[in-house]
C-alpha cells in the first residue's frame, strides 16, 4: 500500500511552542533556546497508522500570527488538516485563534483539525485549562494536553489527525 501524502500545518500565535512541538515529533529532541519561526519551516514525518495505512506528512510550522493575509493563505492552501496550539501559561494565546481557525477553514473547508494546549509541563490555573477545553467543545475539535519538553502526547495528537485525514 503506497503512503498517502497529506500536508498539515501547525498553527497559533506567537511563542506557544508549534516549533517545539514539531521538533520533538519529527526529531525527537527539545531545545530550551526560542527562535521565532520566520515564513514557514517545513518538516516531514513518514508513520504507519494502526489500520497499517502509511502517511507521508508534510509539516508546515508557520509563523505566528493573528491577522489573514494574503502570504498566510498560500501558507495554508492545499492542507488537509491543522494542530491549533495554544500555551496553557499564557491563556490570552487562546484569543487569537478563533480568526486563526476561521481563517484556514475559509482556504481549506474539508480541513480536519486536533487542538493542543501546550507547554504541560508548566504551571498553570484550572480556569485556564477550563477555558482551552470550552474552546475544544465550542469548535467540536479534538483536544490534548501536550507538552513538547517531556514529550507529552505529542505523538497521539500527530497520529490522531492522521487519522482523521485518511
């Protein structure tokens, strides 16, 4: 059986750990140093799912934004699917991605999505986690407690979007 090849981006705002989390699933490592993503870095991470369907994914980490433009949908165009991420430190990280979210489902209609609030392994409040779980319940999207530091649920939140793209 051939690999389906499926482009996916990974999308939120500044500083929320989108490279993180892509460096951790794609290369297995985590770096404390933070460098903002400039454009788009494009990553690529072959697995095999449990129904042994083999998927090529194209990883698009771009960068972080709040505002739809022109050069962000290219960014977008052809996606299959998206990992909204948002940083349980910081809850305002959240505020952005309803435009975020309204503006890759505006390119891609037939997209899949998975949301994960990142950065676990930190302190953060009840509230703040009530509130990323409200957003995940409101938008009927998937949702994971990640974090890319000790490797939490990075991969089950790869996987599972592959699985609902195929």
């Amino acid at each position: 059986m051939a690999a389906i090849k499926k482009k996916v981006c990974l999308l939120g705002t500044f500083g929320v750990g989108k490279t993180s989390l892509v460096r951790q699933y794609v290369y297995n490592v985590f770096e404390e140093s933070y460098l903002s993503t400039i454009g788009v870095s494009i990553s690529q991470k072959h697995l095999t799912l449990k129904s042994n369907q083999e998927v090529e994914l194209l990883i698009w980490d771009i960068e972080g934004h709040e505002k739809f433009s022109p050069v962000v949908e290219n960014y977008y165009t052809g996606a299959a699917g998206a990992i909204l991420v948002a940083d349980l430190t910081r809850p305002e990280s959240l505020d952005g991605l309803d435009s975020i979210y309204s503006g890759f489902r505006s390119v891609n209609p037939q997209a899949q999505f998975v949301f994960c609030a990142n950065k676990d392994d930190l302190q953060y409040t009840p509230q703040t986690l009530a509130k990323f779980a409200d957003w995940s319940k409101k938008t009927d999207i998937l949702f994971f407690k990640t974090s890319a530091y000790n490797n939490k649920n990075v991969a089950l939140a790869f996987e599972q979007l592959c699985e609902l793209l195929v």
